[in-house]
C-alpha cells in the first residue's frame, strides 16, 4: 500500500489547541459521497465543467478507491483533491478547501498528499486545469511549485 493511503488518518502537527490539530486526512468512501457533492456545490467551482454527480463519484471510488482524498475537521468535510493518472502523466482535479479553512494550509496539505500519490508509481509530469477567471485558484497555483503552461491550449470532448 502507498504511503498515500496509509497514515491519512492523523492530525496535521502545529501548535497545541490550535485549528490544524483537528484536521484529519483520509480517503473519501462510498458514504461520503453526498456530503462531499453537498461541499463541492457550496465552496468549489462550477464554471465550464460538467455537474459532478453521485454515478461518477462511486465510479471514482470503486475503480480507483486511492484517487479521492479529503480533509476533515472534526468528521466534517473542509477540503478535497482527486488525483488521477494514466501511467507517467498525472493530474490533480477537485482541489478544493472550505473557505473559514483557506490559507491555513489545508489546500497545500491536500496537493502534498496527491503528489505522494501520483509520483510514488512513477508520474514524471503532474498537471492541473485552473479557469483562467478563477482568481482564487489561480493565486494558489501561483503559490506553489507548479508553473502555468502557456504554450499549449486544452482541447476537450464532453461525451
């Protein structure tokens, strides 16, 4: 088993009493699929995306049950991150926090885990589509160590 999958399940270190120590990381399963749609239509973006729905989610989780991470606070969904690949490309999707929890480290704890996740098989290249008018991703991207890709366009099917 990945070190993605095991040791999700404790509390971020940070100092004692504080918000971090209640956050826990774990991945998603079957019975957190409502509560999880119910937190992407409230805190996650919507735009130029088909609706996410309880079908895809089950599917998610049954064909690749290590794909789906969420952060808790004390039970509560706070934040998401869906990391997929297709041998030695990867992408992260859902990278979401709720907002009383944004810039305290959750959404960088979440990209940290799907990294693990994605480079442990051996993913040499890891992407993720932000909305060019969605500034709140877009300032987070800028904030970490990816690099937006400005030579090449995205060319989409939705079948």
């Amino acid at each position: 088993m990945s070190s993605f999958a095991t040791g999700l399940s404790i509390a971020i270190t940070g100092n004692e009493g504080s918000l971090m120590d209640q956050i826990t990381y774990r991945l998603a399963k079957f019975g957190d699929i409502e509560p999880l749609l119910e937190f992407w239509d409230a805190h996650a973006e919507h735009n130029a995306r088909p609706a996410d729905d309880a079908v895809s989610l089950n599917l998610l989780i049954n064909t690749d049950p290590s794909s789906l991470m969420l952060a808790l606070d004390n039970g509560a969904i706070i934040g998401s991150v869906i990391a997929g690949r297709d041998g030695w490309r990867a992408s992260i999707y859902r990278l979401a926090v709720h907002p009383d929890f944004r810039g305290q480290g959750v959404g960088r704890e979440l990209l940290s885990k799907a990294t693990i996740r994605l480079r442990e098989p051996g993913a040499r290249r890891i992407g993720a589509v932000v909305l060019d008018e969605n500034a709140l991703g877009q300032k987070f991207w800028s904030g970490v160590v990816f690099h937006k890709q400005l030579e090449r366009s995205r060319w989409i099917n939705d079948v």
